[in-house]
C-alpha cells in the first residue's frame, strides 16, 4: 500500500509508504500499525522490523523505524484532520516502474523499500 500524500515543502503531493509520528512512550512498531490503519484502512496481523535509520542526521536526529505489515485485512481508513491523503495498493513491479520513471522519490520510502528488498534477498 502507498499513500499519496500532500507535502508544503515540496509543494504537491508524493506517494510515500504509511508513517508517521510516534506519540509519546508508543512503541514503534504500535506507531506503524496505527498509521497504516488510519492512512489505509488495512489492519496488520503481523508487523516485522526491517531496520532503523536516521533521516537526516546533518541536521536532524529523527530515527526512523521500517516495518513490513502482513497478514493485512482491509477496513476504512480514517485520516488524521487536515490530511490529504489517498491510499492505493501496487505491486512491487509498479513501485520499481515508478522509481525508474522518477515517480517514486520519498527518500524514508526508498530506504524502507531497500530493507525489505534486502530481507527478501532481492539485493
């Protein structure tokens, strides 16, 4: 599942994978299930760390933590207020044809996408 959402800083939209912040002593992976539910609408039934990197550390100290939802079961999403988000479901043949095409560059999203592409043993 990707979301589009509408960033200001770049002045338009980007699809991303579902995050967000982690509300204070919530565990991360608590943090993801919650984001994804209410970005998507798909409930996990399983969450799997696939690694935690910082975003950018010259200037900020924001770490973030990549997870792999499974065992998904579709419900309704119910965004935050003022979120502009749309949820889709692609395939991981149309995810790499958007990066190719330059569609695809949320950075948090291209690494997450490289831990689980690592985990599956396709890099």
């Amino acid at each position: 599942m990707l979301v589009r959402n509408w960033r200001i800083a770049v002045g338009g939209p980007l699809w991303e994978l579902p995050a967000g912040k982690r509300e204070p002593g919530e565990p991360p992976a608590d943090t993801a299930a919650r984001e994804l539910t209410e970005e998507t609408g798909y409930t996990a039934g399983a969450m799997r760390l696939l690694g935690s990197y910082y975003t950018s550390p010259g200037f900020a100290d924001e770490l973030m933590h990549a997870f792999v939802a499974t065992d998904l079961v579709e419900g309704t999403a119910s965004p935050e207020p003022g979120e502009e988000v749309s949820a889709r479901a692609w395939t991981v043949a149309q995810i790499e044809a958007m990066i190719d095409e330059g569609g695809f560059i949320d950075g948090k999203s291209l690494a997450a996408l490289f831990l689980w592409r690592r985990l599956e043993g396709r890099c």
